[in-house]
C-alpha cells in the first residue's frame, strides 16, 4: 500500500484536563457521604463546596 | 435558550464575525462526528487548500454559554486565527504519522469507552465494558493542549508491525514516561483547591485513592500497565473497587465492606450526568479487584456473587 493511499486518523488537539478539582471534589465529596461519615478534611472542604463551582 | 436555537445563533455569529475580520479561505459546517466518547456535533472549520480542519465541541460551547454569546464568539474566531498556520504544517504531521520510526517513541497506551465508534477499524483490547488503544501523541503541533492520533488498522497495517507489537510499544512508552502513581483522594483534593488553610488530619484514614500517570493526562490506561494490580493491593493494602472517575484518572476505594457497587454506580452515574464532560467519560460502573484470586470483574457481579456465597453457607 503506497503511504499516500492511506486515510490518515485526524489527529484531535485535547486540551489540558481543567476539570480534575471539582470531578475529584465532587467524588470525594459524594463517597464520603455514601460511607455515612465525613472526615475533617472532607468537612472542611465541603464549605468551601460554591467557591468550586464558581472557579473551576 | 435551547441547544438547537443555540447552536444556530452561534454558527451565523461565528460566520459573521469571520466575514467581519476578513478571514479568507476558511468555511464553516456542522456535522456530527466519531469520537472516542461517541458521537459528536461539531462546528467544523474547513480550510482552502488543507485536508485538516478544526472541529469544536458545540455541545460543550452551550453548556459554557453564560448569556455572553459575543465573548463565546469572539473566543473561538480568535482560536481559529491562531491556527490558521495548521496548513503549513499539515505536511508534517502528516509526515509525522506515517513515519513509523519517528511515531514509535510517542505511542502511547490510552483507556476510551468500549462502545466508542471510534472502535470498528481501530486495533483495541477490551477490558471489561472499556477499550485500550494506541494513542500517538504527536509532538510540537499544539500550543494549548496536546495532539493526538489514535491508530487506526489502515495506519498499523502501514507500520507493517503486527497488533501485538503495537501494543508492547504502547505499554513500554507508557511505564517509562509516565509512570504508575497512587495519592490519597482527599489529599489531592485540598492541593488542587489550594486551600492553604484547610485543617488536614494527621490521621485521615485514607480509604480512597487515585490511580493514574504522572502527568494525569489519559492517565486511566495505567490499569493496563504489568504492575498495576500488585502495587494497587499494596498501596489499598487488599481488594478494592475501582471508580472510572474519567479517561484520566481511577479512584479506588478499599473493599472493607463499607460500600457496595449499587451505591457506587449511582454516585458514577450522577457525576457522569453532572459534572464530566462527554469526552472525560470512560465508563458508567465500577469494578472490583480481588487480591486473593486476582480477578477483576463488574462491581455488581461481585457483590452478587459474594450475595449468593453468603446465603449458600447459610
């Protein structure tokens, strides 16, 4: 097969992962309720809970 | 405003302030397209003289929308300036790619849904309802973000290699460059939010941990690296459910019996409806890793079948 017959993948431009904070926030927030407890750290995140959604 | 009303006002508005910068050569479309998340709807951007376009997520530029379409716009026409020097390197990306002794360095393993459309002519390996393929990062191309090409059959038959080899390039790249790492979910929580003043227990009792690559980046695929499951029993010190938080990162939870699949699956399922964007998605369930007979299955079989052990011994 000659190189120029082939269909190339379109290559994608990923933008760097922005959302890691508030989805691992998120899944902390929500496995620390679902285990019926909350930690301190996990306590203390949870008033900080609106200023994610608004910064991320 | 709705999605479809949306998406109409913002391609006129996009064609209009095109026209008004007096962009030539550059078209504008919509079409749906195969991604590895599915399928998309994109504005695509179709340049003269160039096979490589630019496709923008409509879905998510409407889920941004804030009332302010103008900045919305104004932003992707300034994208679109910005790369409009991809004709002049269409020529060595393309080189690049078929290039198989310049690509092998940058093969790399990456982790997509199983049902992805992307699958029906590109080499993969399931790993329950999920699909490992061999991603090519192809380097010097974007100034935000990275570059990437998924192989596809055509490309490996073309490298004359077999899918094998392809993946053992893949996994070897992988280990090398971006290691395995582990880190306690809460703790990389409070770093990310850089709370500084946030009361961190000396004792937290981790339960929780994330598993990806040091650059987090695709970092989901690491559950394919040869030394995974072991270092993963060693860090959760036994069985774990694994959570497919995104394409780039696992959360693995200890199986203490304090959870149970069920509940797992529903918090995915709303995080997944929720917070992910489509193309961060990986998977709808978690799964469960048994130390002892080294089995990784669907969460729900296990806790069925440990169930149904439970009432036999009775």
């Amino acid at each position: 097969m000659r190189s120029e017959e082939i269909r190339i993948p379109e290559p994608e431009i990923i933008a760097e992962d922005t959302d890691k904070g508030k989805r691992l926030f998120v899944y902390a927030s929500a496995l620390s309720e679902a285990r019926g407890k909350s930690s301190g750290l996990m306590a203390e995140l949870e008033k900080t809970k609106n200023a994610v959604g608004e910064n991320a | 405003m709705e999605y479809d009303e949306f998406k109409k006002m913002f391609m006129e508005e996009v064609e209009h302030e095109i026209k008004a910068r007096i962009i030539e050569g550059v078209t504008i479309s919509n079409e749906e397209i195969r991604s590895p998340e599915g399928m998309t709807d994109r504005l695509i951007v179709k340049m003269e003289n160039s096979n490589i376009s630019m496709a923008f997520r409509l879905q998510e530029i409407y889920e941004d929308y804030d009332g302010r379409l103008d900045v919305q716009v104004e932003g992707l026409v300034d994208t679109i300036q910005e790369n409009m020097n991809v004709r002049e390197k269409e020529a060595d990306v393309k080189s690049f790619i078929m290039d198989f002794e310049r690509a092998k360095d940058h093969l790399h393993l990456r982790l997509i849904p199983g049902d992805s459309p992307a699958l029906s002519d590109t080499p993969h390996v399931m790993i329950e309802d999920m699909a490992l393929v061999s991603n090519l990062d192809i380097v010097g191309f974007a100034e935000d973000g990275r570059t990437c090409a998924i192989i596809c059959d055509a490309l490996l038959a073309h490298y004359g290699i077999s899918k094998d080899e392809l993946f053992e390039i893949a996994r070897d790249n992988s280990v090398a460059m971006e290691p395995l790492k582990f880190e306690a979910l809460e703790h990389k929580v409070a770093s990310l939010l850089q709370e500084e003043d946030i009361y961190v227990p000396v004792d937290m009792n981790n339960t929780a941990y994330i598993a990806t690559n040091t650059s987090g980046f695709n970092g989901a695929s690491v559950i394919a690296y040869p030394d995974f499951y072991e270092k993963a029993v060693e860090t959760m010190g036994g069985s774990f459910y694994m959570i497919p938080s995104s394409v780039h990162e696992f959360i693995l939870i200890k199986d203490d019996g304090g959870i149970n699949a069920k509940t797992l699956n529903a918090v995915i399922r709303d995080v997944n409806k929720n917070t992910l964007k489509p193309k961060d998605r990986l998977s709808s369930q978690c799964y469960h890793y048994d130390a002892k007979t080294k089995k990784l299955e669907q969460g729900l079989k296990f806790d069925k079948r440990i169930k149904e052990k439970k009432v036999g011994a009775r």
